[in-house]
C-alpha cells in the first residue's frame, strides 16, 4: 500500500508553490493563510525537505520545492482528466458551451443544426453572455473568445480572424444607386461598435477614413452600441452606415441585407477561438465539439477569405 501524505497538504503546496505567496493560495482554495503554513509544514516534515525559503518580503521555492512542484502539478492535472473523462461517460452528454450573444446570433446558432445531426447524443447548452467565464464556478465545459488567444493554463483553438469594414444597407443611399467615393460616407450616419474596446484600444472610423486616404472626416459623430449585433442591425435596417465585423454581418452581406461599398479593410490582430481548460481537451464531448466546430471554421474561412 502507497504511503502518501494528505491530499489537502499537496494542494496548498501546489497553490502556494504556483502562486509563491500562502495569501493568494489562502484565497484560491478558500482557508486561511495560517491554515496553508500549518498544511505546508506538515508537507515538509512528511518529506523531511524544505519547500520554501522564507525572507521577511518574499517566498522562494526551494531546489527541491521546484522538483516537487513539478511533479505534483503533473499529478493533479492527470487527476483532473480522469474525473473529467469518468464524469463525461457517466452521464447523459450535456456540454455546455459559452460564448457571445452577437456571436452565437449571427455565426454560432444558425449552423447548430449540423452539430445536432452528426453527435444526436450530445445536448448543448449556449451561455450567452459578455464576461470571461470560471470554467470551475460555472459549469462551463468549452468557450469561445474574441482575443488573441493567451489564456493561462487554457488550451486555445484559433478558429478565425475578423476585419472591419464600412457596410450599409441599400435604402440609407436613397436615390443614389452607389457609392465611388469612401469621402461619401463621411456625409452619412456613422454608427460605432463600442464592444471592441472590451479587449482594449481597437481601431475605428478615424483609422478607416485614414486608410482610405481621406482627411479630415467627422468621426466624433453618430450611434454607438457595445453589441456587434445591435450596430449590424441598425446598419440594416438603414440608421447609418456601420464600420462592421466582415464575420459576424457575413449572413447580411450574402443575402443583400448590407452592402459593402470598398474594398478597404481593417484586419484586426485579433481573432475567435475555441478555449477550454488545458486537462479536459480530450474530453470526448468536448473533442467532439471541436472537431464540428473547426471543421466548419474551415468551410467559413473559404467563403471569406482574409479571416
């Protein structure tokens, strides 16, 4: 029989060796800093090595804390696959999905039914909603983000990127049939997607009209939503003519609803992926998720090209 010491002791050494402070790792397992000390020191006499190094501002892993901290981590990830892959065969397959709401309306839903079709034995659930999720807290089992795809101890699938470019719909012209000119749309109704700047400073109407080679336009002007979906809307139903995501107005601008005038892009350096917790990748519904979901990335990206 295998002499191991308590599994409670290991974590708040993973914890505090990961984080190197017992105050976070206090706070991440939810005890007290007196209580990872006192399961840390029990660890060392277990072992009869140091782990740590204390100085009066900073802990330090010791040379034998750094091999520890390395074997246990592997330890844990290991153990988290195998609950994740017992739990995925015990039950009915339920696999929750989070993402977007402009994203699941206008990319994700309308292609479910393909998805429903090739796995009949997974159930999905769409979480709609704008902040990063706790895969942990929140029963999330995969993700799909708009960034650039740097998620600590997440596995990070890119899907495909995203451009911007002025799009409208035909009756916002009125008489006009067309436009020859990007200084025209400097006379119309801009309209502003806000959301971008949940991911930091992106580029806007004034970097357009730059790129376009036209001085001197108003861009201070016009409607600004924090929804993708919501500026896309308006742009179609002709409130103004909307600098817009090419991937998430594909649906519009196949089917006529916008109209694209020029062929001056923005492509942003950022892009979708599929994000999931490094230790459940290989979850078979989770692994069946995103195979459907590449495969028709890829079938997208063909019809798009420049994403």
């Amino acid at each position: 029989m295998r002499s191991m010491p308590p599994l409670n002791a290991l974590r708040a050494f993973e914890a505090a060796g990961r984080l190197l402070s017992f105050s976070q790792a206090a706070a991440e397992l939810h005890v007290t800093p007196a209580a990872i000390s006192h399961q840390i020191k029990g660890l060392e006499e277990y072992l009869g090595v140091p782990l740590f190094r204390r100085t009066t501002r900073r802990l330090f892993l010791t040379e034998q804390g750094v091999l520890a901290l390395a074997h246990f981590r592997d330890g844990f990830d290991r153990l988290a696959k195998g609950v994740e892959l017992l739990r995925s065969r015990g039950e009915r397959g339920v696999l929750t999905v989070s993402t977007t709401p402009s994203f699941a309306a206008k990319w994700l839903v309308p292609r479910l039914g393909g998805f429903a079709q090739q796995y009949p034995e997974i159930d999905l659930r769409i979480a709609a909603g704008t902040a990063l999720v706790d895969f942990d807290r929140d029963h999330v089992d995969a993700a799909i983000r708009f960034g650039r795809g740097l998620y600590p101890r997440l596995a990070a699938f890119r899907l495909f990127g995203e451009a911007l470019t002025p799009m409208l719909n035909r009756k916002l012209l009125g008489r006009r049939r067309t436009l020859k000119d990007p200084a025209e749309l400097a006379a119309l109704p801009l309209l502003h997607d806000d959301s971008l700047r949940m991911i930091g400073r992106m580029p806007g109407w004034a970097e357009w009209f730059r790129l376009a080679g036209v001085d001197g336009a108003d861009t201070s002007r016009g409607t600004h939503f924090d929804d993708g979906h919501l500026v896309l809307q308006a742009a179609a139903e002709g409130r103004g003519v909307a600098l817009g995501r090419v991937v998430l107005a594909a649906g519009e601008l196949a089917s006529g609803g916008l109209l694209a005038p020029f062929a001056q892009r923005i492509a942003l350096d950022i892009g979708y992926h599929l994000v999931v917790p490094e230790t459940r990748a290989e979850q078979p519904m989770i692994a069946a998720f995103r195979r459907w979901i590449e495969e028709e990335a890829a079938a997208f990206r063909a019809t798009l090209p420049g994403v």
